[in-house]
C-alpha cells in the first residue's frame, strides 16, 4: 500500500527530481534531507522522485540506497505521492529495491534499462518484466537514462507485457516525442524530464515532470504547473523563460555539473549545509561556481 493508504497515486504535475545531501565527510546528511524536503514541499510541488540520477544513486551502495529510501519516506510521511529509482545493471538488485520501496509506501518505481550489454535485444523487456512481475506497483520507465533512449514500440511492448508499466520519463529533449509516446503507446502517460522543454512537453500531453530545478526554486516548477492546467499558457511560458531557463542555463555549461551547482545554490540559500558530491562529480571550478551564484543573485534567488 503507498503511504495514504488507499493505493499508489498518480505522479502528475511537478515531481522533484531530489538531490542527496552529503555531508563534508560525504555521507548522507538527513538533516539536510529533511531541510531540503519541506524547502521542496513549501514551493508546492505535487511529488518526490528519490534516488534518480540527481540524487547521485549511481555514487552509493545498494544498503544506502536502501536506508536513504527507509529515511525519506519517513520524512515524506505520505503528504505526496513518491517514486523511488530502483535502477541497477543487475535485476536482482533492482527487484530488491523495488520490494523495499513498496514496503515503505511508495506510490511508483522508476526504472531505467540496464547499463551494461545489450540496449536493443530482449534483455530490456525481459529486465523491465521480471522488476514487474515482483512488485504490485506502477512503474515509470525513464527514457534517457544513462543516455539509453528507449524507442516508442520498446515501451508499448513492455507495457503490453507489464501493464504496471504506466508512466515514462522522457529526458531525451525531444519535444515532439512525447506526442508520439502518446499515440503510439497509449497505456503510459509521459512526465518530462527536461526543464528546457517542459511547456512543449506539456503542450504535447505530458502529465507532468521530473526536473532538478524543482530542488533550488520549487515555487517556479509548480507555477508554470499550475498556470497550464488553468489555461493560461502565456502566464506559464512567462514564468519558464523569465525564471526558469535563464537560472538552469548557467548551471548546465558542463556535463553533469547541474548537480554540484544546485547544490552549491541550496547551501548559499541555507537550505543545506554543505554543496559536496561524491566522485566521480568534482567541485566547479572557482570561476564557475563564482558565476553560477552571481547569476543567481541578479535573478533575486539569493
């Protein structure tokens, strides 16, 4: 059962791809976790996706994995639905996550393809069927992670042999893809995991999203929300290009630097305390992280 206790809820509108804070000895810093979600959750956004690639899952051990879910479920306590990545390129290992996370509560798995061996035999569908066949909750494929993109008949495929698979996180920045999920597998419903396309993405029939920038300005991430479900699509394109691209575009100058540059905006804002990331992410470099703050600054974020 998820954590209302009446069944998994739908992961719609904003869903907050959560950083992981680390202390300076780079262990998990729940304090820092607790500050972040009631941060996160003051913004209005509508759901938690822990332990996706911003979280850094791919930098802990599966037993920290397992304690950071048993740790943030119990600061979520149910208030909105959560996901838990249960990616791994072993399946037993994600089966074992999976089953821990469905007996904390949560409402939805995320699941990407493995990332060693094959990406285009059978081995996909049949990582995707067995992590289905272990659990009684839906999962959301995620189109994009580690760079494996999963094409539109790959998911109807899976989600005709796994009808639990209904929701896809699409970080490929392709808007028009989503429309295509739609068409062409009609029993997933599409969030989208790219803030530069996030209005486009909506505009095509996603159900809502999963972006990073949701830690550092959650209010922005539920505005551009709220405004399209109302209708007033000037109101959100006007919140996205105003708030939200000119303060991720700084943050996005190098691969994989968004995670070190949100966390060295929370720790600015005092939302955590310390910006550190576990290798392989290195520190920015002091005229970048001088840069990334000072754009913050003339946006009135800090």
């Amino acid at each position: 059962m998820s954590g209302n206790g009446h069944g998994p809820r739908r992961p719609s509108g904003a869903q907050v791809l959560l950083l992981t804070p680390f202390d300076t000895d780079g262990e998990v810093d729940e304090r820092s976790l607790a500050s972040l979600v009631e941060h996160v959750l003051d913004g209005g956004v509508d759901g938690f996706v822990g332990l996706g690639t911003t979280g850094e899952f791919f930098t802990m051990s599966v037993d920290e994995q397992a304690r950071l879910m048993t740790t943030l479920a119990g600061i979520v306590a149910g208030r909105v639905p959560l996901t838990f990545g249960v990616g791994n390129s072993a399946t037993s290992v994600s089966i074992a996550l999976a089953r821990h996370g469905q007996a904390l509560g949560a409402d939805c798995l995320m699941l990407q393809p493995p990332y060693y061996f094959d990406h285009t035999g059978s081995s996909v569908e049949a990582h995707f069927a067995a992590v289905a066949r272990a659990v009684d909750l839906p999962l959301m494929a995620y189109d994009g992670g580690g760079g494996i993109e999963l094409s539109v008949e790959r998911v109807r495929r899976m989600s005709e042999q796994s009808p639990s698979l209904r929701y896809v996180k699409m970080s490929i920045v392709d808007p028009a893809k989503v429309a295509a999920m739609r068409a062409g597998s009609p029993a997933t419903e599409v969030l989208v995991g790219d803030e530069n396309m996030l209005l486009m993405g909506l505009r095509h029939g996603a159900i809502g999203s999963t972006v990073g920038w949701s830690n550092v300005d959650p209010s922005a991430i539920a505005r551009v929300h709220r405004l399209f479900e109302s209708g007033d699509l000037d109101g959100a394109r006007s919140v996205l290009l105003r708030e939200v691209v000119p303060a991720v575009s700084p943050c996005i100058t190098a691969k994989n630097g968004w995670i070190r540059s949100y966390k060295e905006i929370l720790a600015a804002m005092g939302v955590i305390a310390s910006p550190t990331t576990r290798l392989p992410l290195t520190e920015l470099d002091p005229i970048r992280r001088e840069e990334v703050l000072a754009a913050m600054r003339e946006l009135s974020l800090l």
